[in-house]
C-alpha cells in the first residue's frame, strides 16, 4: 500500500515499494512540516520545476542520499552541473523504473532557474502520474486549468494533487474543474496558505468538487493518506 505525507505548500513524502521519494521540497516555508535534515533514505525526488518555492531543498537532499531527481531535460540538465543524479524526460514521455511508471504531465506555468545571481532557462514546468504498488499519483506542479487534464480521465487517478490558491496557479474553482475532468478517487488540495497572495479556503475547493466519485482529503501539513 503506498502513502502520501502532505509537507506544505506543494511538497509531499511518497512511499511504496522501491520508493522513498519527495516531490516538490520546499521546506523551509512557513507551513512546512519537516526539514531537508529529516530525510535520510529518500532514493528518488521528482522536481515540477525550478522555481525556489518548489526546487526548494531538491540539492542538498539528493546529493546527501544519492538520490535521483526527475524533471524535465533542461532542468535535469542544470541539476546535473551540480553534482546531481538526474533522470531528464520531457512533456508526454513515460518510462518505467524499479518501483513503477512516470509520466511527465503538461503544466501552464514557467521554469526558470536562479543560479546565484544569474536566471537560467529552466526548460518548461511539468506535473507527474507517479505509479507505485499499483497506484497513480497525480501531482499537478504549478499550472493553470488546462484541457491537457481532460486526458488524465483514462489514466484512472488514485490520487490528485492539485494546486487551489490562485494568483500563480489555478483557483479552488478552476481546481475543482480539474478535478471532473480528470476523475480521480482522492483529490487534495496543495499550494496554498503559504503566502498572502495564495491564500485559500480548501473547504471551498471540497464544496466546489462536491459529493461524487471524488473524494477530497484535505491534508494538514505533516498528515498523511495511505492509498
């Protein structure tokens, strides 16, 4: 059985067979359930894209274990120059791994990398199906609503991480959108509260989704869901 645990903002602790993975971690925000020293084991971290509020820690703890990180090319590419293990795919490509399949997802949204005082191409931002014991993990990354989602309808979702807090992202209500068209089991809201202009009521998104064959989970920092 595979296990999500919600770090903040929009990064999650996944694990199931053959993965200790991290997604997106940011943890030095101000609703950030854990700290990069936490993790010790993690094998694997999939990066949506190169912004500090998502890259946030992604070096320090993959170098630390020697874990792979996923992204898209160019943004792998740049890891890579550091001293990172990377795994560089790009928009639509899935490959299978040790512990299961990926899918890197489009996401309307920008990519780039400050590197010192420098701002490099990033490449572009991406979500990612995660699959793990059977099970697809949807993670959106930043992004606006985009009838991309509606394909995600045949990839039969366990669990939708999806962005609600507006302003760089999609709202509660265009996040609810998301959510019918692409029909997961779980829906859990992400990448809000972590700063005034983001701020979000995820009971609005649940009373947006409403009752159907969608679950909302709305996870505090540091909760988790097994799946």
């Amino acid at each position: 059985m595979a296990k999500l645990r919600y770090l903040g903002h929009s990064a999650f602790y996944l694990v199931g067979v053959g993965l200790m993975a991290l997604i997106d971690p940011f943890l030095s925000g101000p609703t950030a359930a854990a700290k990069p020293d936490d993790f010790t084991d993690i094998n694997y971290i999939f990066l949506t894209h190169g912004h500090g509020d998502h890259i946030g820690s992604t070096i320090e703890i993959a170098k630390r274990c020697g874990a792979t990180v996923f992204s898209c090319n160019e943004l792998a590419a740049f890891l890579a120059s550091k001293g990172v293990k990377v795994e560089g795919m790009h928009i639509g490509g899935r490959a299978k791994f040790p512990f299961g399949r990926v899918k890197l997802i489009p996401a309307w949204h920008g990519c780039p990398v400050i590197d010192g005082t420098e701002t490099r191409y990033g490449g572009v931002a991406c979500g990612f199906v995660i699959e793990v014991d059977g099970k697809k993990v949807y993670h959106a990354g930043d992004t606006g609503l985009t009838m991309e989602m509606s394909l995600l309808a045949d990839e039969n979702i366990d669990v939708a991480c999806l962005p609600i807090g507006g302003y760089y992202t999609m709202d509660a209500e265009d996040a609810a959108r998301a959510v019918k068209m692409i029909k997961p089991r779980i829906a859990v809201p992400m990448h809000y509260n972590t700063f005034p202009v983001i701020k979000a009521d995820p009971q609005e998104f649940a009373k947006f989704v409403g009752i159907g064959q969608t679950e909302t989970k709305i996870l505090d920092p540091g909760e988790s869901i097994a799946f």
